[in-house]
C-alpha cells in the first residue's frame, strides 16, 4: 500500500487556506501529544508538554496570519508575537463572531499597575520560540518556571480546533 503524500493538495489552496490547513495540522499534532500524556503518566514530561505547548502556539499563530492575510495579502506578518497578531485581526474582525479565546495572552490577574508595568519591562520570548528550544543558549537557559498539565489542556486545544472549523466558514 503507498502512503506517500504530496503538497498538490495545498497548490490548490489559496494562500490563508494553506495557512489555515497548517494551523489545524499542527493542532492535531497537539491534541494528539496532549491526550497520550493524559492517559499514559510515562508520556507526562516537560519535553512533551513544551512540544504541545510548541505545536498549539504556532498552530495559533498560522491560523491568525491565514485570517489577517485574507484581508490584507501583502500584510507584514514576519513575527512570531501571537498577541500582536490577535490585536490585528480583532481589528480586523470586530464582529462577535469572529471571536475565539486565544490561549496564549498575557494577563495580570490580582497585581497592581507598578507590578504591571515591571512586568512588561522584562524581555520574554514568544511562546513559538520559549517552546521549541529547551535553553536560549549553550550558556544560558530561561528565566522562570513553567508547568503544564495535559488533562486541562485536552479541552483547550479540542476547543480552539472546533473554534477553527467554525471560523473558517465566518470568512467564506
């Protein structure tokens, strides 16, 4: 049996619907990764869980350029800050059902506005990037600590590929 595949079924896609295509692929691959280290505690790392982690960030990421590139193809979108690209298309999509809970936004639940504003001083990388590298350097590793819990995020990401599906037909 041949199971090899090719990318002429993306050539005839227009350019947001191959950006779209990958968002859910990489979705997939995320939810996929989440539910096997929900049910099998061999599987529960931080490796894995920053592969999910990974995999659900970009996937956002490519889902909200396919949007902003339908209304603008020559948009420049040669970054990877996802909250920049979710202000953009909720400029861009102001209509309520445009709307989904993008995961991965910065909130500053129960701190004062000097906390705040210390906060948003120090440098983080994108989630795509603090992801993908398991240290910033051969010298240097990531400030902070991080946790994940693969149960809680099964639902996340189930939803924003519903989410997906549903906002897909929005722009048609």
């Amino acid at each position: 049996m041949n199971n090899m595949v090719v990318d002429l079924d993306l050539q005839r896609l227009s350019i947001p619907d191959r950006f779209f295509e990958y968002s859910v692929s990489y979705g997939n691959g995320a939810k996929a990764l989440a539910e096997k280290m929900a049910s099998d505690s061999d599987q529960t790392t931080w490796a894995n869980a920053a592969v999910v982690l990974m995999l659900s960030a970009h996937s956002v990421e490519l889902f909200l350029k396919g949007a902003i590139f339908i209304d603008n193809p020559k948009a420049d979108l040669n970054h990877h800050n996802i909250e920049s690209l979710f202000e953009m298309y909720r400029r861009i999509y102001r209509e309520e059902k445009y709307y989904f809970n993008m995961p991965f936004k910065t909130e500053y639940v129960c701190m004062s506005e000097a906390e705040i504003k210390a906060l948003e001083k120090i440098k983080r990388p994108t989630p795509s990037v603090l992801y993908r590298y398991p240290a910033v350097s051969g010298e240097e590793v990531w400030e902070g600590v991080y946790g994940f819990e693969a149960l809680s995020f099964v639902p996340v990401i189930s939803q924003l590929l519903e989410d997906y599906c549903r906002l897909r037909k929005c722009f048609t």
